[in-house]
C-alpha cells in the first residue's frame, strides 16, 4: 500500500497538488483540475490496492473530471470483480457526476445486469440526469426491480417523466413504506 500511495503523491506532485493522502483531494472544497488527468492515468495503470482506488475514484467525482472520468470509471467498474461492490457503487456514485449524454449507452448495460446487484444504484440515479428517451424507458422498466427502485423514481422525477406517471401511481400502494413515500414524492414532480 505505501508503495502504491507513494506513486500517487508523486504523481499528484508532479502536477503541482501536494497531498499526505489521497482522501485529501476527497476532502477538500477547493478545486483541483490539474489531478483530474494524473487521478485517470493512476486508475487505467492499475493501483491494486482498493481503499486508494477508492480514494481516486471518490476524488473524480468533481465537476473538472466531467465528460473525462466517465469512460475510464466504467471500464474500471467493469474490471473489478463483483465481490467488490462497496467499490463498485462508488464508481457509480461518481458516474453521478461526471455523466454526460455520450455515457448512455455504456452505462445501460450495468443497469440492465441484475446481476451488479446494488453497485447499480447510483448508475441508475445518474440516469435520471441526462436526456435520453431510451434512459427513460430502461428507468420505468427499472422500477419492477426492488434493489433500484428508489434510485430509478428519483432519477425519473428528476427528468419529470410523463411516461412513467402510470407506473409511479401503482407504486403509491407498495407493501414498503420507503417506496410508497418516495413514489408521492416523484409523482409531485411529474404533476
């Protein structure tokens, strides 16, 4: 591990941005555009170690990695094992960010994969923050799916879908509360 976070500091020197660890860069407020490429090269080189992968992959969920992180997020989600699924939904929870209409259709496949299990949730969430009528339908489809669809109502208020008001109606009267309470809150939006 200090090998692996040694590189990292370097690296992150290099471009001028001095940190004793990588969850100084999670933890700032002040921006830092020049790590976003030198934090994406580190994820495509391969750090093994996962609280640092972790750290660099929390550390790009910036506006500066917006239209730049995404594809190497999703390529690294893909390549972790699917054990690893606190990891996984912290690439999806930053897909939250950095998600741009060109990531759709990468994006859809994870979604659709029931076999992600909950590292999908964010992935679906993000959704709900691009335009695309085919992100609307897979996110209707989503709510018959229990372990994201808290996530698929929020991302569907988010865009205030008109074809999903039948589907969030239905859901009003879910056995669980949390879903009840969150369909009303989608459906206020789509009104």
């Amino acid at each position: 591990m200090e090998v692996e976070m040694n590189k990292v500091k370097s690296e992150l020197a290099k471009a001028g941005i001095s940190v004793n660890d990588i969850y100084d860069l999670v933890n700032t407020d002040k921006p830092y555009p020049t790590a976003v490429p030198v934090l994406l090269n580190l994820l495509q080189e391969g750090i093994g170690h996962i609280s640092i992968k972790e750290g660099i992959v929390r550390a790009l969920a910036v506006k500066e990695a917006i239209g730049k992180a995404s594809p190497v997020l999703i390529a690294e989600y893909n390549r972790t094992p699917k054990d690893k699924t606190l990891l996984r939904w912290a690439i999806g929870n930053t897909i939250y960010t950095t998600i741009t209409e060109d990531d759709v259709e990468n994006i859809l496949p994870i979604v659709l994969d029931k076999t992600n299990g909950t590292s999908r949730q964010m992935f679906v969430a993000a959704l709900g923050k691009v335009k695309s009528e085919k992100a609307e339908d897979v996110l209707v489809n989503l709510l018959d799916d229990e372990e994201v669809t808290l996530h698929a109502l929020e991302a569907l208020g988010r865009m205030k879908s008109r074809k999903a008001r039948e589907k969030v109606t239905m859901l009003t009267s879910h056995s669980k509360a949390l879903i009840r309470k969150e369909a009303l809150k989608t459906l206020k939006k789509l009104s």
